[in-house]
C-alpha cells in the first residue's frame, strides 16, 4: 500500500483453494462443479475527503476461466464524541456499484432454427460425450431430450455491466468496551444484456454487540 496526502494507493494477490464437491444437473448428468476463478489480482484507489471518501477497485480473477470485476463505492464519516452517556457515535453510509464481466447463456433464441444451423454428426457426438448411445437418448422422454439438446445449443455472449448496486447504512455506539451496532443493508441485482436474473432486490437489518478486549 502506498499513501501520498489522501490519495491511497493499493495492490494485492488472492489464490482461494475450495473443497470440490459433487452437483446434479437435470437428473440425468453427474459433473464436478468447482470455482473456475481461484486467482484474484486487484487493484485499488482510494481518496479521502475527511467526511467522506470514495475507493475505485479493479480485479481480475482466473484460473480454468477468467473474469473483471470493478467496484466503486463512496462512504460518508460522521462521528460524534460524548453523547448521551456514549462515548462516540459513528455513522458511515455506504453506496457502491459493482461492475463486471460475464459469460451468459441466450435464452431468448429459437430452438428450432438453432437445430437448422447445426451439424446433427457433431451433435450426436455431443452427446456421446454425455454418456449416452443414440438408442439410450431416443429412450429418453421429449422434455428430458429437448432439455439436454437446449444445454448444448444455448448459445454465449460476453458482456460487461452494472451487476449490482448497493446501499449500508450503519450506525456505531461505543461506550467503555462495548460497542452496538444496528445497520440496515440493501442489495439491487441488474440483469445483465440479455440475462435473465431469477435474484431480486433484498434488504436486510443486522445488530452487534461487540466486546473490545485490552492487553
């Protein structure tokens, strides 16, 4: 980290190791579902204007895939000393915007016209590496064949946008070595071109009581 005046400098590097572990999809595939991202390289700005300040952070993760995200966010600092029978009470709302990069499955094309375009040898073979024989899919019902023929023809697009944006409002009371807090957080997902989210907007209310031990 490097600090000239206000104006806050930073760099940083994340390898994550998850556990892996198994996942289902349609009743019909067994696949190993892991993170594809488990590097994080970021990079972030920040400028303090004493009652506020705003941070600008970057990341770029990889690993099997890879990804960008960047976050900008703008907090406000209010403090006041001796109040009531509190030693200090702090409030720092919080706005930020998260934007980013993903590979999204189109669902808004045609089936049929997708099959048109398509080479059914190379199609068969796709299949094939699922695990199943000509005869074995043709056993299988019209839902559960147009399910798997939807997953291998959906096509992708890489897009990059406002993901999210979301607010923090809390508020600190600290007397002695105790400290409570109550903050109210508020989420907002943002579709994406072409991306159909199934996540709607969410708020939740969270309260602490933290204990400060001294040595």
């Amino acid at each position: 980290m490097r600090v000239k005046d206000k104006l806050t400098y930073s760099g940083s590097y994340e390898r994550t190791i998850y556990h892996q572990s198994k996942g289902d999809t349609s009743d019909l595939i067994d696949e190993n579902i892991a993170n594809p991202f488990v590097n994080n390289i970021g990079i972030g700005l920040s400028y303090d204007f004493k009652y506020l300040y705003t941070s600008l952070d970057y990341s770029f993760l990889f690993g099997d895939d890879e990804t960008h995200r960047l976050r900008w966010n703008i907090t406000g600092y209010l403090k006041k000393k001796n109040l009531l029978f509190f030693d200090y009470i702090l409030f720092t709302p919080d706005f930020s915007l998260l934007f980013g990069q993903e590979d999204i499955l189109l669902t808004t094309f045609n089936l049929r016209e997708q099959l048109q375009q398509t080479d059914k040898e190379q199609l068969f073979q796709d299949i094939a590496d699922l695990g199943f024989t000509r005869e074995t899919f043709r056993a299988l019902s019209d839902r559960q064949k147009q399910f798997i023929i939807r997953a291998l023809l959906t096509p992708e697009s890489s897009v990059f946008g406002l993901m999210n944006f979301g607010l923090s409002i809390p508020l600190v009371f600290r007397t002695g070595s105790w400290s409570y807090t109550i903050s109210y957080n508020y989420n907002v997902p943002v579709e994406l071109p072409g991306e159909e989210l199934s996540l709607s907007p969410s708020g939740y209310l969270g309260l602490s009581l933290t204990y400060y031990l001294g040595f």
